[in-house]
C-alpha cells in the first residue's frame, strides 16, 4: 500500500468528527483549553476529512482522545521521507579508546617541591592549598593579644578581631577559648584555607 493512501489518509465520517468534539468538551471543561481556542478546534473538527486532520487536534492535549485514535492506529509524526537519489551517508568515525599502562601514566611532582600554587602543601582531605599563615603563631598571638584581637587580625578575620578589640576579648573568655580552638584545630583563613602547622 502505498503512502498516498495510507491509514493516516483515510477519510472519516460524521461519528469520528462527533467523537472528536465530544473529546474536545471533555479538555474544555476540564480547563485545558480557553474558550477561543476550544471553538477553533471545534470548528477544525467538524471541517476534518482524514484521521490526520483530527489526530492534530490532540497533539499537544493528553487523554480522554477519541477512541478512533488509539497510540496503534494513527501515527501523531509525519514518516521521514526517504533520502534523494545518490545521497552518501557520512562515515562514521571508529572510536578508540584513550591508552592505559604505565608508559602513559602522568608521573607525580618530584619530591621535595611544592605544588604550584601551593607553596605550603596540600589539605589531603579537601584538596585545598594550606594558608600562609600558620596556627601556632596565630593561637599564641590569640592567648597573650587577645584583648586587642591580634590573633584573628593575623588570621585577616578583622570582623571578628574588632569585636575582640571592642570588649577586651569578651572580657578575656572569648579571647582564650579562640586561642585554645586555634592551637587545637587550627581553623581557616580570611580565605577559607586551613591554616598550616
């Protein structure tokens, strides 16, 4: 059979347009069509002729569709059309997969030399580059400058250094529990970088 007169090409009759409207009010009254473009489907629907012109009408519009148009017996896509005479696909390229073995492994940095941007080592646990400023000068700075919030403008947390600076350190408690936390676990930088040891 050919395309021309396919089942898709078929003419239909008065029960498939009514069964097309009755699907129509069904989306209209459900809300999923507005009152302009229901009538426009409509008016569609009762000038349709083939099963193609009604199976546009649901396109964009999920079930209830009329039973005519069951997923089997009108296709919603247009065929491809065959290619023009003398028409050469492309070649496909083969695909080769990188190459492994130790001859192509990336050897590690030589020993003895920082990482580049990295001139204090490397977090192992976050891949971060350590700071440039080191815990245990900042901690002691915290524990007899505290007051005055050395410790943390060392660190360049100057927020925190001028609430220190304004209340004697929290009357000295807060200056010496920031230095026990920073000679213990260290903490971070203005920029986010644990400080080295």
């Amino acid at each position: 059979m050919s395309e021309a007169f396919g089942p898709e090409h078929q003419r239909i009759g008065n029960q498939q347009r009514e069964e097309a409207i009755t699907a129509l009010n069904d989306h209209f009254a459900m809300a999923r069509l507005d009152i302009g473009e229901y009538q426009e489907r409509v008016n569609r629907a009762s000038n349709a002729q083939t099963y193609v012109e009604l199976a546009e009408l649901f396109r964009d519009l999920p079930q209830p569709h009329p039973p005519f148009l069951a997923p089997n017996s009108v296709p919603f896509t247009a065929v491809p059309p065959p290619p023009p005479p003398g028409y050469v696909p492309p070649p496909t390229q083969a695909y080769y997969p990188p190459p492994t073995g130790a001859q192509y492994a990336v050897p590690p940095p030589p020993m003895g030399y920082p990482a580049p941007g990295a001139p204090f080592g490397v977090d192992p646990y976050t891949g971060i580059p350590y700071s440039d400023k080191s815990k245990i000068v900042a901690g002691l700075l915290q524990l007899f400058l505290g007051g005055f919030g050395i410790g943390r403008f060392y660190t360049g947390h100057t927020g925190i250094a001028i609430a220190q600076l304004l209340t004697c350190g929290g009357c000295g408690i807060w200056a010496l529990v920031d230095a026990i936390i920073l000679l213990v676990s260290g903490g971070t930088d203005a920029h986010g970088r644990r400080l080295r040891d």
